[in-house]
C-alpha cells in the first residue's frame, strides 16, 4: 500500500488537498500523513476517496469536511466545524474539537476523544458522533437524523429543537433544549450504543447511558400556544 | 473577526526574549485582522512616584518626525517631574515624577493632537494601522522585553480604521483589553458611565467594555468580581484578553462565538485566537493546549 507525506513546512494546504481530490481509483488504498500541520484550515476537505489520512498534530478550522469513504484521524486538536458535513468514512479527533463539530453531517461516524465545544452536531442529518469527553451548550441543535453518544456532560439546551436524531448521555446534563425529553433504554438502544463505542474505541456500560429523543411537539403549529413553548 | 494573542512569561531569561517570540504570533493572526495591529507590553514597573505615558505622534503634523526632545525640555520647564523620554519615530514613553495628572492636563492643552496611548507604572503601548508585520516592523516589536503583552490584529466592523480605534485599549493605569467581537449594547453602557465623568476617547466599541471594567477595578471590586459584573452588563460577542501589572485574564461570551486557544508549560502561558499563532513557540509538542470555556474566567499570574 502506498504511503505519502505531505509536510506543511514545505508544501501548500491547496497543494495538499488538490491531491487528495484525484479520482478515487487512483488514490484507492493510500495511505497519506499530513506533517506539521500547525493548526492551517481545511485540511483534507472534500476527500472521495477510501484513503486514510494521519494530520500529525493539531488541525484549524473545517478539517475532514465534506468527507466522503476517507479515514481522517486527527492527533491533536481540531478547530471549529470538524468534519462538518461528513457524507460517510470516519473523522477521528485524538484531542478535543471546539465548536461546530460535526454540523450537518449527513454519515460517517466522527469520533472525538477528548471534550468538543458548543453546538457540537448541529443540525446533523444521519451522522453518528461519538464524543468521548463533555459537549458544550446547544449540541445536536436542530438534529434532524444520526445518533450522538456522549460520555461525558452536556451543557445547556442539549437537543433543543430535535427531529429525529437520538442522543445518548452517560454524564450530566446541564439542561435539554425546547421539546428534547429522556426516554427509557430499549434493547436497540443498548445494541446502537454498544456498536457506537466499538466502532469508536471505547468502553463502557451501554446501560450508564440515557436516551435523549425529540418529543415531536414542535413538529405541527398551534395556533393555541401563543407562542410560549 | 480580529486575532488576539498574549503572552505571559514564567522565567526571568524568558522575559529577553518577549518579543521575539510575540511577533510570529502577531503575524500569525494577519489573516482575521489585517488592518491594525498593536500591544501592550508590561515590563519591571518604575518607581511608584513615577508614570510612563505611552504617546503618539502620529496625528500631528510632524508625525514621525515629531520633536521629543523640545517637548520635553517644555514639559521640564514649567513643572517639577523630570520628565524623560524614549522616541521611537512617531512613539514616545514620557517618564515623568511627581504631579501625573497635571503632565496629562499640559500635554493636552499644548500638544492637543499628541494620542495618549496609556499610563500607568509597567505598560507601554503600541498602536497603529497597517498590517500586523508592519507595525511590529516599525515599532521594532521583536525587540520588546518584560513579563508580559497582550496584543491583537484588527478586522474593523464597529468603527473606522484610525489608529486610536486599534487595539489594546486602555483606562486608568496599566489595564489595557483586546477584544475580538461585536457588542450590541456600547453605547448604553457609555451612557451609564458618562455622567459618572468617565471620558471617551472614540466611537468604539471596545472601549466602552474597557472603560466599564477600569471603573469597577478602580471602585474597589477584585479582578474576578469586576469580570463577573462585565458578564452581567456586556451584551454581544466577545473574546477579552485584558492585562494588568501582574495579571492576564480572559473571559469569552456564553455563547463562545469567537474563538481562543491557550497553550500552557512551564516556561510560558500563550493566548491566541487559533492554534496557528501558538503553532511555532518552543516546544509547544508539550505544552498543555486547551481552549477556555465559555463565560469562566481564567487569570494567570506575572
């Protein structure tokens, strides 16, 4: 399997990603490390390959955005809306993620071991997230499919707004959003929240964690409300 | 946007070397403010019957020209504070003794277009439009020493791009604050703080939030109680990095929407916007890199 590196001390992130936008044949099975990355934006945006990428340190803003078949692991930390967008493939961050993590991914799984900030998948749209520290205020904002399984706390107004996206909390929650409500552990509960921390390296007793659902009260007008909800 | 940066100093060797590390940050932030750029450096404080005035030249006619000797000898003159000064083209640090208000009151009522940058017994700043590198270049920042600094690069949204609307801006003595944001309630906050005889030197909104936290530093709340009143009262987006004599203190809104990132070891507390600034400091591989949340505050000592 061919292996590259791509030194940032000596080559451009234009550089960088337009190789990584050849056709998917030709970069099939790379294996490609991004050295010195230094906290530069958009790293490895936009890949359609099945290739697998190692950013040897911290990542700017947006890094594996759009991700579609790649594996984009991360050893450090990752700016604002990492792997935002991700269509499939894995976003693994080794350290902590600040905010946006993961908005409107529409698959993939994004892994992040250390806390993410605040509207951590916002608005996510068949995404799974798995967050091995504590998200901050207004995560899963909107969230309209996917699954978030978060093992640490979550801050204020978690859910807020909820479609049809599942959260799974093992730790404290701050506060939910408007119309987000807990509800029991079903088998497939368990069975989804043991598969995420599989696939996402880590361990712990699925049963420690609460379901978190939209209670769907928003989903028609009433006109009776009066606008207070 | 606008980048910040900060830098605090653990080791006395270090302290040589403040501005030589600074600059690269500063630069490092040029893409989210390339319009204006400045510090505050806090160095050993002079005696306590003494104050630098940090001045700019730059709205005089003379500008890097200006005569700081004739000044001065002027100042000397007329009033008993053996006054001295080190110019540097179109900045100056006036050390003067004794009666510091009134050395304030002349220099405005003879030199009226002279900028009084900052006062107090440690800070010296600098403060001019142009590109970051520029105005490290023509303030010679690489060459600045001294414990800690507190910096920024400015992206103008609130006001126009004067030099006195570029960052750190000051109140009182040695407290200046960086800001990068928007606030949406500046001008009730001068109202409450005007008829108090608070002076404002621009239409910015920065100032309004450092003004408000000198007044409650200087009514008697600690650091950490006049932060929690700036959390109460300021309204908008914002990410503050202020300095005092002996501290550096951040605070970022509740809702985080402008970002920072610390990187801490033994040897040096660096503060910048994105991980970019911090990215070529010494063996930053080791240092603790975290980012602050939101509404806490977090100080670090000198």
């Amino acid at each position: 399997m061919e292996s590259l590196t791509f030194d940032l001390e000596r080559t451009t992130v234009r550089e960088l990603n337009q190789f990584l936008h050849k056709p998917a044949n030709e970069l099939e099975g790379l294996k490609l490390t991004v050295a010195a990355p230094n906290g530069a934006h958009n790293l490895a945006v936009g890949v359609d390959a099945p290739v697998q990428v190692t950013i040897a340190g911290h990542a700017g803003y947006y890094a594996g955005g759009m991700n579609q078949h790649a594996t984009i692991e991360i050893d450090g930390s990752a700016g604002t809306g990492v792997a935002e967008n991700m269509m499939s493939g894995k976003v693994h961050v080794k350290g902590f993620a600040s905010n946006g993590a993961g908005a409107s991914a529409h698959g993939g799984l994004l892994v992040i071991d250390g806390d993410a900030g605040l509207r951590c998948g916002i608005s996510l749209k068949g995404g799974d997230i798995v967050v091995g520290g504590s998200v901050g205020s207004f995560s899963a904002f909107m969230a309209q499919a996917g699954r978030m399984v978060i093992c640490g706390d979550a801050g204020d107004a978690l859910g807020d707004s909820l479609y049809e996206a599942v959260l799974y909390v093992r730790g404290e929650v701050k506060s939910l959003g408007a119309d987000a409500q807990y509800e029991p552990m079903a088998q497939a509960d368990l069975d989804a929240v043991r598969a995420l921390l599989a696939a996402a390296g880590m361990d712990h007793d699925p049963a420690s964690f609460k379901r978190i659902a939209s209670a769907r009260t928003l989903y028609h007008w009433n006109a009776d409300a009066n606008q207070e909800y | 946007m606008c980048g910040i940066v900060g830098l605090l100093v653990k080791t006395p060797a270090l302290r040589e070397r403040l501005g030589v590390l600074m600059v690269p940050m500063l630069i490092g932030m040029t893409e989210r403010g390339p319009d204006s750029a400045g510090l505050a450096v806090f160095g050993k404080p002079v005696d306590a019957s003494q104050r630098k005035l940090s001045l700019y030249a730059g709205f005089t006619e003379e500008g890097a020209r200006f005569a700081w000797q004739p000044l001065v000898e002027a100042l000397n003159a007329v009033m008993d504070v053996t006054a001295r000064v080190d110019s540097k083209g179109n900045h100056a640090v006036l050390t003067v003794q004794g009666d510091i208000e009134g050395v304030k009151t002349w220099l405005r009522e003879h030199y009226p277009k002279l900028y009084q940058l900052s006062s107090g017994r440690s800070i010296d700043l600098y403060k001019d439009v142009g590109s970051p590198s520029q105005v490290a270049g023509r303030y010679d920042f690489a060459n600045l020493k001294g414990s800690h600094l507190v910096g920024h690069t400015r992206m103008a949204t609130e006001s126009a791009v004067t030099p006195d609307r570029a960052h750190p801006f000051t109140a009182g003595d040695d407290f200046c604050l960086v800001h990068n944001g928007s606030l949406s309630n500046a001008h009730g906050v001068r109202r409450k703080l005007e008829p108090q005889g608070i002076h404002f030197d621009t239409d910015n909104d920065t100032e309004a939030a450092c003004r408000f936290l000198e007044w409650r530093l200087r009514e008697g709340d600690t650091l950490p109680v006049a932060l929690q009143r700036g959390f109460e009262e300021l309204d908008g987006f914002y990410t503050f990095l202020m300095g005092t004599s002996t501290e550096l203190a951040l605070i970022r809104d509740p809702f985080a929407c402008k970002p920072a990132v610390v990187a801490e070891n033994d040897d040096y507390v660096a503060i910048a916007s994105e991980f970019r600034s911090l990215a070529h400091l010494p063996d930053i591989k080791n240092a603790k890199v975290f980012e602050p949340a939101p509404e806490e505050m977090y100080v670090w000592k000198a």
